[in-house]
C-alpha cells in the first residue's frame, strides 16, 4: 500500500521519539514511512523530499527535530501538506529548545507543535489518522476502535493500588 503518511527527523538519534509514532501509525493499520532529512546536513534533501511528498501520495507529514528544530517549519515552506511537528527531547535544554523552535513560525507557515518527546510522537501519529479519517472510513474505524480500547483499559483498572 502507498504510504499516506511520511515520518522525517533531523537525525537518526530523534528514532527512539519517533518510532512511537511510526508503532501507532502501524496499530492503526496506516501506510507510512520513514526517513532521516536534517535541515542543516541535508538541505537539498529536505527541498526535494518536501517539494515531492504530495505527488507521491503523502496526505500528511510528521516532522521531528530537537534542538534548533528548524526542519518542521522548513518542510512546511515548501509544502502544503499538513505538517506535524514533534519536539524531541534535548539533552542541553530537555527540549524546551526545540519546542520553541517549532512552535514559534511566523505567520502564514502553519506547523502543527505536539508536546516534546514520546508523547507528542504519538500524538501527532494520531493527529494524521484523524487528519486521514475525515476521508477514510477504515481510518476513522481504526480510530474510534482505539479510542474505545483507551477507555476500557481506564475503566477496567480505576484503583490505583490494583496492579
Ligand atoms: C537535530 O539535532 C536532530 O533533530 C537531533 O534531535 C539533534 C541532534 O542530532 P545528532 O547530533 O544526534 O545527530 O538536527
């Protein structure tokens, strides 16, 4: 299946934030991939990969970053997908850095902020399977099957001191 989703980041060390993302998108049975496209190593990657995701069928992209997390942002420039960016998690400044960075574009480049780390991942993973099932009723199923599921598991184990 074509992917519908595409999950970039700056480096290969921002995996661990995002493949949370990438297990979500996979429980909920969405095509996607991953690649690594750094803004600063990998310029003419990133113009390219932004300016041919829509042709090849991405509906949506998620863009992680830590740090001077300028790749989201970048991405949105020269895209009009709808990009989704993640904070990862900064060693230096715990990823306030980079969630500034992300969050602070100015406007007319909209990009989407999560909450840094794993569960902005997530999130946003989840975001794109809404985004997608306004349009795909097997998503939206998936969706709700999820958010059902979500509901359970809290209600089945609502005493804490119940392992
Ligand atoms: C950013 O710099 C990446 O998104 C990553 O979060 C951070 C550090 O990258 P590495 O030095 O670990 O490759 O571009």
């Amino acid at each position: 299946m074509a992917a519908r989703v595409g999950i970039i980041m700056g480096s290969r060390s921002d995996w661990d934030t995002m493949q949370h993302g990438a297990q979500a998108l996979t429980d909920l049975g969405i095509a996607h991939e991953v690649q690594v496209v750094s803004a600063h190593r990998t310029p003419d990657l990133l113009f390219h990969y932004a300016a041919q995701a829509e042709g090849r069928g991405l509906r949506v992209l998620i863009a992680g970053a830590g740090g001077a997390a300028h790749l989201p942002g970048m991405v949105a420039a020269k895209t009009m997908l709808p990009v989704l960016g993640v904070p990862v998690q900064s060693q230096a400044l715990n990823g306030l850095d980079s969630l500034l960075s992300i969050v602070q574009m100015p406007a007319g480049v909209p990009v989407a902020t999560f909450a840094i780390g794993k569960a902005g991942a997530i999130n946003a993973a989840l975001f794109a399977a809404a985004l997608l099932a306004a349009y795909d009723s097997a998503i939206r199923e998936a969706l709700a099957a999820f958010r059902a599921r979500q509901t359970e598991a809290v209600l089945a184990h609502g005493d804490p001191r119940i392992p």
